[in-house]
C-alpha cells in the first residue's frame, strides 16, 4: 500500500509543503496496516475487514538511504512484542550506517505513538534531504 503522507495526515502541523512525498505501507497480514491509515486519516478507528494486498518489486538501488520506519503497532495488546523484540527480529542494524531508520511502538486502536513515529520520520527525511544536498554541493 502507498500513499502520499501530506494526504493521510493533512492536518498535522510538523509536516511540510512537500512537492510530493510519498510512503510505502508493508506488513505481514492482519498487522494493522489498514487500520493505521485509517487512524491517521480520519483521526479515528475504524473496524476493517482483510485487505487483500499486493506484491510489488523492490529495487535496491533505488531505494538506498531511504529512511525507514517500523511501526509496532498492536502495542495495545498483552501479547505484542516489545520495540527492541520487533528491532532484533526485522535485524533493522543490518539495513546499514546510510540508512536512517525508528522503530515506533504504538497502536492503531488508540493512535497511541503514531504522532511520535511520523515525527520522528519527518526529521529522519529532512536529515536525508540535507546529506543528499550536501553530497551533490561536493560533486560539483
């Protein structure tokens, strides 16, 4: 699933005027995925049915350094693994020192830790956004 996040969350004062940003969603089934986007447009929770996905080609190239961030959502219930269970798991140190990456407990059902997840993003790609500035300024 993707989206642009200036239109699931338009009314979020940390975000800005991005020409176009765009997020990509991806989760095992019955993670949460819907129901967080749901959360974050509307501001509520909404009961979903399964959402029947769809795979897509992941090209590496393309995407190195792209920040990344997890989010552990079902934190609501007792038997959710803890952020640093989720971070060893998904072994996220081993996406490399370029890669900017958060790993956000929080819960869809209470939106609890989502604002924090998407700042913490938010500062994660105006950091990228600087380096990479930087990077061409040294080419030249």
């Amino acid at each position: 699933m993707g989206n642009q996040l200036t239109d699931i969350a338009p009314t979020s004062s940390f975000l800005p005027s991005f020409q176009c940003l765009h997020v990509v969603v991806i989760g095992l089934d019955s993670a949460g995925k819907t129901s967080l986007l749901y959360r974050l447009k509307l501001k509520e929770f909404v009961k979903t049915i399964p959402t029947k996905g769809f795979n897509t080609e992941k090209s590496y190239t393309q995407n190195q350094g792209v920040p990344v961030l997890i989010l552990a959502n079902k934190q609501d219930l007792d038997s959710a693994l803890s952020v640093g269970e989720v971070e060893k798991l998904l072994s996220v140190h081993e996406l490399g020192i370029y890669t900017l990456y958060h790993v956000q407990g929080c819960s869809a059902v209470d939106g609890q830790g989502l604002q924090a997840g998407l700042e913490k993003l938010y500062e994660m790609i105006l950091k990228r956004k600087k380096t990479v500035k930087h990077s061409r300024n040294r080419k030249r």
